[in-house]
C-alpha cells in the first residue's frame, strides 16, 4: 500500500490522478483504492486533494492502525468464531471497525471504472468485483445488492495458507448465466453451489492486468490509454537453504511458479510498451532507481536516490496488515515514487 502510495505521488504532481479511467486491482492495491476512496468521500481524489490531503491521511491511517490487531479482535467474537479457517470474513470485519469502512459498491462512483478481482477456488477463474456485479466467466454473474465494500477489499487480499478465502453464499444472488460455454446442461451459480470460496485475486493473476492486456493479444479494444502497473510483489528470493522436512519448502515452490505467471505476463506488457513508447509502463518493487538513473541519465526530483541497500530493505519489507512506523511507510513510499520516476524516462508515460 505504502509503495503504491507513492506511486500515485508521483502521479498527482504531474496532475495525472484525473486522467485515470480505469483501475484493476488485486491484494494491498484493493486495500489501498478502498482506502482512498473513503477518506476521500467514495470519490477518487483529484491531483490536488491527494497531495494536500489524501497521503496525509493515508499515512497517518497505516501508521496508528493495525489491521492484524483488528483481526484478532474480531475472532473473539463468537459470531466470528465460524470463520476461523475461512478468515478473510473476518477481515472484512476488521477493515469495517477498524479503518471505519461501512460504504457498499453501488456507492462507489463510475468513473474511473474500478475491477476489484479475485480467484474463484471451485473454478480456478478470476472473479471481479465491479460496479454492482459479481462475475466469474464460468460461473455468470450477479447484481451485488448493497454488498459491503470492506468485504470486497478482503476478498482481494485474502491470500492461500495466511488469511484464507472469503465464503461468499450463492443463494443470496440472483446469477446469470455466463457468456461463454453455454450449452444444455448449464445452470446458475446457485444450483452448483452453494457456496463458492474466494481468494486473493494475486493467485490467478497477481498483477491485475487481465482486465486491460492480453499477454498474446496486447491490450483490450476498449484500452486506448496509458497502461500503468504498480506492481509491489516481494522479488523472488534466491537459495533454498530449508531443511527437508521443511513445510516452507512447498512455499518456496509455489512462489517459483508464482513468479514465472508474473514474468510471462510483465514479458508480454514491456514487449508492448518498448514497441509504442508511451502507452504502457511497468513500475515494480526492487528496481534501483540510482541504477536506472545513470543509464538513462535522470535527475532525482527530490534531491538524492535511495542506495541500493536502501531499496532492497524496502524490496523484503513484510508484506503484512501489521501497523507500521513512520519510518518504514516513508521508506515505502519513496521507493515507489522513485519507480514512477524512473519509469517517466524508461517508459515515457507521463
């Protein structure tokens, strides 16, 4: 969240926040859109309100809140105590009395268009949440009903073995059937499940682009701007030094593969955005902007670039719902605006 944070600094001191149409987001960018989106009123802020109010806000919510305290005072709630392995209902809750989101998606403007994705276990498929509708392109879709934005933004960060999935209950929506494969033996979401259990939308595509670019494809007909991904995915670390008998080996493993899904995508996106300079731009976690700078020769707009020792703290910071220091968030926050700004001149985007 911090990371993106500074990403849009970057951003809204070039008065580019009005200019976004589109938003696709998965893990700690839903929880940083939803966040915004509340202090600002359920609008996008402007360029203006983002610089002189929204980071203030921001920053001052991640570093006296904990979302993980929240969490944990949330299960000692009997009510809760059902979704002890199914926990991103609880967050849900934590997000709501914790950060004081009590705003549903039809509340959320129109413009620009917000994708709040998912992974649909029982089919393997992104789920979106969009506007007033809930879809899964095998499962159909359904209108929301006054679905409460803070479960929307745990479902987004619901991952695999931490948080676990949000159980959403087919038989209070009406479904769709969906679109594709539709054939004799198709029925509503409803009649095949009654429940569906939702992870973070990272599991299927950890960037969130899928909404916007076709990897094979280029980018969808109706994308005919700027595609900027913030992509704040901890780098894949090298060695395997675990003991056999290690669980954590499995994770390893699973990040590996984790980690290729996100290459072959960013491949198809950079080969694009290198081809027609301007219409796309990759921001990542990790990337030495001091490095960058020298070899594309770009001054620093705010005195000195971070060391690269600096930058690889901020790369291996925890990714957790934990509360953070000043300190830690200003690290962050610095690191994606440098991205942004080495990104201006590799990707000439802004």
């Amino acid at each position: 969240m911090a990371f993106h944070a500074g990403i849009l600094r970057f951003l809204a001191e070039r008065e580019a926040l009005e200019r976004v149409s589109n938003i696709s987001s998965v893990s700690g960018g839903s929880l940083v859109v939803g966040l915004l989106m509340h202090l600002n009123g359920n609008r996008w802020p402007s360029s203006e309100q983002y610089l002189n109010t929204s980071l203030a806000q921001l920053r001052k919510m991640l570093t006296t809140t904990s979302l993980e305290v929240g969490i944990c005072r949330e299960l000692k709630k009997p009510s809760n105590w059902k979704y002890a392995l199914s926990r991103a209902n609880v967050l849900a809750r934590a997000i709501e009395n914790t950060w004081g989101i009590h705003s549903t998606l039809d509340e959320l403007p129109t413009t620009p268009s917000w994708s709040i994705n998912a992974t649909t276990a029982e089919t393997g498929k992104r789920f979106r949440f969009k506007g007033g509708e809930l879809r899964d392109w095998v499962l159909g879709s359904a209108q929301t009903h006054g679905f409460a934005l803070s479960d929307a933004m745990a479902v987004s960060a619901a991952f695999p073995g931490l948080i676990g999935p949000y159980v959403l209950n087919c038989s209070e929506y009406k479904w769709d059937l969906p679109i594709y494969q539709v054939n004799e033996n198709t029925r509503p979401a409803n009649e095949r499940f009654k429940k569906i259990h939702l992870y973070d939308g990272g599991v299927y595509d950890n960037l969130g682009l899928e909404a916007f670019f076709d990897a094979g494809r280029g980018p969808k007909p109706d994308m005919n701007g700027t595609i900027v991904v913030s992509d704040a995915g901890a780098p894949l670390p090298t060695g395997f030094d675990l003991g056999k008998f290690n669980i954590f080996r499995l994770k390893h493993v699973a990040d590996i593969m984790s980690d290729q899904v996100r290459s072959l995508r960013v491949r198809g996106l950079v080969a694009y955005a290198l081809k027609v300079p301007g219409n796309a731009a990759y921001l990542r976690i990790g990337s030495t902007a001091e490095e960058f700078s020298k070899q594309f020769q770009i001054s620093c707009p705010q005195g000195d670039w971070m060391t690269q020792k600096q930058t690889s703290s901020a790369s291996t910071f925890p990714t957790r719902l934990m509360q953070l220091t000043h300190e830690s968030f200003d690290m962050l926050e610095r690191h994606g605006y440098e991205a942004a700004a080495v990104g201006t001149a590799v990707f000439q985007f802004v």
